[in-house]
C-alpha cells in the first residue's frame, strides 16, 4: 500500500469510571471544568499533553474527544481517574475503554473527477450532491466507515472503530478509483 499521508484526527471512546460522579463536585475541584446542567447535562473538562476533551457524566460514564491516537485515550482516560481519586472520588479499577469513532484524513495526490466516481462507484453507496457539499459521500460495507471523497484528492475516513478500518478504508477507496481508471 502506498503511503497516502494518512493521519488520525480525532479519536473518540467511552468508557466507565464510576458507579455515579457528583459533578458539582468535580467542577469545583477541576480547573476550568465546565458545567451548566440547564445547556448540557454532562460537565466538560479540558486536558492537554496529550490534548483532549472529556464529557462526564453523573451516570459514572465519560466520553473522551480530541485524542489523537488511541494510546492517548488510555493515558488521559487513565489520568483523569487518578485526578478524580485525588478529590476523593473513587473510580472503577481497569476501566473497558471502548473506541466509538475514529477522523482520520488522507491524500490521494491526484486530482480526481466527482462526477465520473459518482456513476462508477454506483448510487447505491455514494450521495453527491456539489450544489449542497462539495464532497461525495460514499459508504463502505467492509470496513464499515464512511469516505469523503473531494475533488482535491483528499479523503475524510470516519466512523473506524481502529486506525487499520480507516487504512484499509482509503485503500478500498484507492483500488476501485484505480480500477476504474480514475486515479
């Protein structure tokens, strides 16, 4: 497989820390945390090295954004729970940490024509529609991620559930552009 400058944007995961969070609590304690039950009923807190953004809720669940890997998803989930039983608050030991969705972008490098790949690909998969995105959309079965294919040559890989589905979807998308004679 050629290198397609494949890089993750956005990793998002779930997981448990806890049977139920006093988050007036947590926003109290935790610089910068954010809550306001009347806008959003989870609390919002910030961390960086490594950067990403954390929704917790009072059901002992958090949802983690912004990682850039999914390594950095378990250190700052892990940190988070160290943070958090350093205000006293007890965490679940060895959280399952379940990734929901991966962004990742790539660069096919050639200039590519939406309307030939819109008949090609079959409107069955794909939603192209320029006047209201400048995209097309094409979903892919196997692996289940949805590509977003602009006319650049870029792509936008979404909905992996690892960094290889988003891989092997541009790699899908790659080989029927080149069968196709459109790469």
């Amino acid at each position: 497989m050629t290198e397609y400058n494949i890089k993750i944007e956005n990793v998002v995961a779930s997981t448990k820390l806890a049977e139920e969070f006093d988050l007036v609590k947590i926003e109290a304690e935790f610089e910068g945390a954010e809550y306001n039950k009347q806008k959003f009923p989870g609390l919002v807190y910030r961390v960086t090295d490594p950067k990403a953004a954390f929704l917790v809720f009072t059901s002992g669940k958090v949802v983690c954004t912004g990682a850039k890997n999914v390594a950095d998803v378990h250190t700052v989930i892990g940190n988070m729970a160290k943070k958090l039983n350093g205000i006293g608050i007890e965490t679940l030991a060895d959280p399952e940490i379940t990734v929901q969705n991966i962004v990742a972008s790539a660069d096919l490098k050639a200039v590519l024509n939406l309307n030939a790949i819109a008949i090609g690909l079959g409107l069955e998969n794909i939603e192209y529609e320029p006047e209201q995105f400048p995209g097309l959309v094409y979903r892919i079965d196997e692996p289940k991620v949805v590509v977003l294919i602009f006319s650049s040559g870029k792509l936008v890989v979404t909905g992996g559930k690892s960094p290889e589905n988003c891989e092997e979807g541009v790699e899908v998308v790659r080989q029927q552009l080149d069968n196709m004679g459109l790469l």
